[in-house]
C-alpha cells in the first residue's frame, strides 16, 4: 500500500490518475476524510472549482458530493448495488403468474389493472411487475427453475407493445384503406427518383 499525495492510500496497480493528478479507484468511493475536507473547504467559502484544484478531484465529485451533503447532512458514499425488498406478497405474486399464465399476452399495466379490481389494497408498480415476470419460471418448491425453457419460457406467447393483435390489425387497414399508396405506385415512385 502506499500514501499518494493527496492522502489517499492505495494498493498499488489499482489507482489512476485523473486529469488534475490526483489518485482515484474507478468505483470505489472517495476516503471520508477527502470528503470531509471537501465539505470543511465548502462551508468556508472556497468555490467547488477551487477545491477540485487545491484536493485534486474531479469537478463532478465535488458537486456531487456538496449536494449530497447539502440534501442529507451526511458525507457518506450512496450504496451500490444490494438486492431490491420485496414490493409484492407472496399471494400478490402467485396471482400475478396466474393471470400471466391464463393470458400469456398480457401487458404489466393489465395485470395492475387486474389486482386493482380484485381490491388488492397496495398493488406492485407496472415496472415491479414486469421485474417478476422477468424473472423467469420457478420450479414447484419456489426455487428459481435455470433450465433453457425456465429461462426464456417466458417470451413465448408474448405480445410486444408496438405488435398489434389481428383486430387492431383489421381496423387499420379499414381506416387507411383508400387514403395511402399502392406499394406498386411507391415502387415506381422510387424508380424514377
């Protein structure tokens, strides 16, 4: 490990050197107590621009760590990654495969719809119940099934936003019909251009 100058300590060959010659570790937060500097540097009045110079960080680090501290009193790096908390029931998910099983067709915002009839109290969002349905088939003890058909078993049957079904299809055709170009008279068109 070694001390760069600006005080950060760095296992050798992971750090880089950013445009203004200090050390960074892509992904990795910038040490408590740069941060903290960065805020003490702040609350005295030096400019965000000046700091990045004088601490040797990134314009953008600075700011974004100024709004943070501004926004939540705190100097702490966000949390990266770690799982999502469960948004629906066990009950609410079951459901919502049942109705994707009956109507493999079904678009996310039906299915809300759907636990909104049936007085499901506090229904998933339309983007949590896309996540579920992405998340591919389960095997009868609940464990997640990664077979190639339990992987994409879930595309099959599937309806895409911009696919129009045979209906929508018909109607159309009955609305446009008469009011654009033959595909011959487009051809031709294109020909003598």
């Amino acid at each position: 490990m070694e001390r760069h100058q600006n005080g950060m300590d760095v296992w050798v060959g992971q750090g880089r050197v950013n445009q203004l010659g200090g050390l960074f570790i892509n992904g990795r937060p910038l040490p408590n107590h740069i941060r903290l500097k960065i805020v003490e540097m702040a609350a005295a009045g030096v400019r965000p621009c000046v700091i990045s110079r004088q601490l040797r960080v990134s314009h953008g680090c600075v700011s974004k760590i100024l709004n943070r501290y501004q926004e939540t009193g705190s100097i702490r790096p966000g949390v990266i990654g770690g799982s999502k908390p469960r948004v629906a029931t066990p009950e609410v998910e079951a459901r919502i495969e049942e109705l994707k099983r009956q109507n493999p067709g079904i678009f996310s915002w039906e299915i809300r719809e759907k636990l909104i009839k049936e007085g499901v109290s506090d229904p998933p969002s339309i983007s949590s119940i896309s996540r579920l349905l992405r998340g591919g088939a389960r095997d009868p003890d609940g464990k997640k099934d990664y077979s190639i058909d339990g992987i994409l078993g879930g595309l099959k049957g599937r309806r895409f936003a911009n696919e129009p079904n045979a209906g929508e299809v018909k109607v159309t055709d009955k609305v446009y019909r008469g009011h654009l170009p033959r595909v011959s008279i487009v051809l031709k068109y294109e020909q003598s251009t």
